[in-house]
C-alpha cells in the first residue's frame, strides 16, 4: 500500500514538472530582458549620476519610528522641484477648484499634496513623480554646460532652498531642449554613449536603453510637475510628440506580467513552499521562520485581495488579528483582521475588518490554518512584541526578527518583499514565474467571479478604487473562465482547491 502511494506520488511530480517549464526557458518581460542584456554586455544597470561619489544622490532610504512603535522604511526623494513647491507653494496649483492666490507658502501643504496626488490614481503616485523629476533633474547637473538655462533655473531653485526664501517662486516651466537630449540619452541603445559637463572631469556615460513606457512616464511626470509650478509646459510641444510615436512604432509588444490560475499555483505553492526541494530546485528560504512567513503572507495576500504595500509599507500588527472559535477538530473557524491603512488611506481615514473563513476543501490550502501556526510561531519566537508588525522583517540570517535599541520590530520593506517574490515564484513554477506582485491582485479577483461572487464584494474586499478599469478587466476576465466552465458541463477545478467567498464584515469612516 505503502510502495503504491509512493509510485502514484512520483508520477504526480512528474506530471506536475512535465506542466511547468524550467524557469529558464519562460520568456522574459521586457525590463527584464534589458537589464539582462545589460549584465551580459558588462554594462552598468544604475545611472552615474545617481553616485555618492559625485555628490548628486537624490534617493535615500531612512527608517523610521511610526506612531504606533512600529519601524518601517521611508524613501526620501531629492527632488528640488517637489521641495520648493512643498515648502513655498507655486503661482497656479489649483485646489478644490480654485487657483491659488501667489505668495501662499508652507501653510498649504495638504492641499498642493493633495493636488500633486490627483494626477495619479491615488496619493502613492507621488513619490514616482518625484523620482522621475529628480532623475531629470540631476541629469541636466550632471550633463550640461554650466551655462544651460535648464541649469541656471534649476541651481536657483536650489539656491532658494538653501536659503530658505519663502518669497521664490518657480515661473518658468522645464527647458525643452533640456529635456530631449534627457529623453535621447534615456532611450537610445546601450552601445551608445554621451559625455557628462567637464565640472564632472568629462565622465563617459551609456545611453540607458529605455524604451516608450520609460519616455512616456517621464514627459507625464515632468508635465505634471510644470503645470503644478508655473501653470504652463513646453513638452507638448510636437517634437516630444513626434518622439513618443516614433519609439511607440518601434517598440517591442508589452509582455505583461501574466496573472495565475488559482486552482493549480495554491497547490503547488502548499507542496513547495515548506520543502527543501521541489522539482529538482532548491528553496531559496533558508530557515523555517522564513519559509513559513513567505507562506503565511501569500496565503493572507490572497484571502484578502491584498496589494504588496499592505504587508509592507502598512503592515498591520499583531494585536490586530483575532483568532476566532475552534471546530470539531481544534482548529480555528476564522479568523478576523482589523485594516486601518493601505493605499489610498494611509492617514487612518477609514477602518476595514474582514473575516476569513476556514477553508474547509483541504487544511493544507487554508489561510486560517496558515495564520493560526504562524501566530503560534511569532509568539513563541517574540513573546514581548504583541503589538509589532503583523509580518515583521527578519536579520540577516533569517533565524530572528530585527529590533531596535528601543526594542520596537521593523517591517519589511516593498523591495525585500519583491525580490522574495521573484525566488518564490521561481522555485515554485506553474505558470507564476511570469506573474509579478500586482498580477495577485488580477489572480485574486478572476478567482472570486469564477466562483459567482459579486462584483461589489470583490471590490470592497480588495479595496480597489471606485470605477477601476483594471478591476473590470480583470472581472470580466473571471466571469467570461466562469461561463467556460459551465458550457463545458465540467466542474471548475477551483471547486477542489478554495472557494473564495465575501470576507468584509465592518468598513466604516473613523
């Protein structure tokens, strides 16, 4: 009987690896391929100018003390453009409707945030503004003459801040000619190559490779950012046009990050994650503690419908989450969180309590059971930290969570979780090698129309922007796999692995 389990066993792993292609023979996403490309041609995959060694670093990382103890990791953004309209205001930057007056200074604040914010789909497209703006900006330091306008400009507005003048305003929008020779250097082919201002002893610097989403990005950024400062922009003018189309002919077609099929990744993920191996790899999680949180956080991500920054940059803590009562067999029924920020509410505005529920199909694919051992984990590993992040970041390691001189947890960060999630979807295979961190969130709402939810409660669930084009799409997507399903006169598979069901049970204005 024995030997026969251990037979069907191995024709299921072979079967499963028949399926599932080696990771390396996947077809690459585009960025992908050109930092690859990149490597193998010995080429540099960061800007020069972005160098301590220069003196022109504009992205630095801090942690920071929240107001609950909790620690977490803020990007600090040297954009002089975003500092001086945060600090002194600007001539036009409409608010609720009206301009306002000039002169305003650092007393508006909220509301020239607010109206960055509104040019993006919600307040977090902020700091990608101020990225792109302060790439541009330490480009023209970096690489032209002393006596470019773009330079004059942009060494007064620095200048302005040094000294604090409350009085300074920003009139004149972004130099045109500035920012094409900025968006030739960015776009043109590796092998090329362009010479930074002699004040940087002539530095030799590759053309960036990028291709229309890059360009595009940019001309949105630095657009917004002049009509916020000065009420008008040259970068719409046609030769920026003219570019965008040109390098919109060429380039290759997106390939998107492609999202899951539930019903054959949570298997696999469930055999894979707590093993040393699977499928001929090894696990690229090292110890228990890592192994069993990587599980824990992807079973919750997709119970809730969750984006990368709710376990990261707003994690919850410990204390809210409650385990409700035990079954027949001792096992939790579900368990409740308590969400009181995420994107789109990071100020604590609203509160959100969802229920999950046992999935009772199979224990090894249920999120209540993953929670209820990884709680038991945490408060047998940290006892004295009942009200540190719900997934807290681990040492290096990774047999113990880092705490400060203050004894306060830290969270982990957007860029450990992602590269977690590239090695996981690697090792595990089956299709989600090729998915990134937001195609969970496409997989998560196809999974929940395939199992004739409504559209409503998936939305509430996954706290998705009213109106979401993304959402529709997706939605769309699930329901069209549903009718599939039924015109086959078979039985969707996600039947015999979980069944997503509504899980909102309170969300309310504090």
């Amino acid at each position: 009987m024995a030997g026969e389990k251990r037979k069907t066993a191995r024709l299921d792993r072979t079967r499963r690896r028949a399926m599932s292609p080696a990771p390396e023979t996947t077809a690459l996403r585009p960025e992908q391929k050109r930092r690859k490309l990149a490597r193998e041609a010995g080429l540099s995959n960061s800007i020069p100018w972005n160098d301590p060694k220069v003196g022109i670093v504009f992205l630095k990382r801090e942690t920071c003390l929240g107001q609950d103890g909790i620690r977490f990791e803020r990007e600090v953004i040297g954009s002089r453009l975003h500092e001086v309209l945060r600090r002194f205001g600007s001539n036009r930057l409409p608010a609720n409707g009206r301009g306002l007056r000039p002169g305003l200074e650092a007393d508006a604040h909220a509301a020239q945030v607010a109206a960055m914010a509104s040019g993006g789909r919600a307040s977090e497209s902020q700091p990608q503004y101020q990225l792109r703006a302060a790439t541009f900006e330490n480009f023209v330091e970096f690489m032209l003459d002393k006596d470019h306008d773009e330079k004059k400009r942009l060494r007064a507005v620095k200048a302005a801040l040094q000294a604090g003048d409350t009085d300074f305003r920003v009139t004149e929008p972004t130099d045109l000619d500035a920012f094409m020779q900025f968006l030739t250097l960015m776009t043109a082919k590796w092998d090329k190559r362009y010479s930074a201002d002699a004040e940087y002893d002539s530095v030799s610097v590759q053309a960036r490779g990028g291709g229309y989403s890059t360009a595009k990005n940019y001309v949105a950024a630095m657009k917004h950012i002049d009509k916020a400062l000065t009420g008008k922009t040259n970068l719409g003018d046609e030769r920026v046009t003219e570019l965008l189309a040109e390098l919109e002919r060429k380039s290759p077609a997106v390939n998107h990050a492609q999202e899951f099929d539930i019903a054959q990744v949570v298997p696999r993920w469930c055999d894979s994650i707590l093993e040393p191996s699977f499928e001929g790899r090894k696990n690229p999680f090292n110890t228990s503690i890592l192994r069993i949180e990587m599980h824990t956080m992807f079973m919750t991500e997709l119970a809730t419908c969750a984006r990368r920054s709710l376990f990261t940059k707003y994690c919850p803590r410990r204390d809210q989450v409650t385990i409700g009562p035990v079954d027949q067999w001792d096992i939790p029924k579900y368990y409740t969180i308590m969400l009181d920020r995420w994107k789109g509410n990071p100020n604590r505005k609203l509160k959100q309590t969802l229920l999950i529920p046992r999935n009772y199909i199979n224990p090894k694919y249920c999120p209540v059971v993953a929670m209820t051992l990884w709680l038991k984990f945490l408060n047998d590993v940290a006892p004295d930290h009942k009200n540190g992040p719900l997934f807290p970041a681990l040492r290096d390691d990774h047999n113990g969570f880092i705490i400060d001189e203050k004894g306060h947890m830290q969270i982990i960060s957007e860029r450990q979780h992602s590269s977690r999630w590239d090695r996981a979807a690697w090792y595990v295979g089956g299709g989600l090698e090729m998915s990134s961190t937001h195609a969970r969130r496409r997989s998560v709402v196809k999974w929940g129309a395939r199992c004739g939810c409504e559209a409503p409660d998936m939305r509430e669930a996954g706290r998705w922007v009213p109106g979401s084009a993304n959402f529709e799409e997706y939605w769309r997507d699930g329901v069209a796999r549903r009718a599939e399903a039924r015109a086959s006169g078979e039985p969707d598979p996600i039947y015999n692995v979980w069944v997503w069901v509504p899980v909102v049970c309170d969300r309310h204005r504090v």
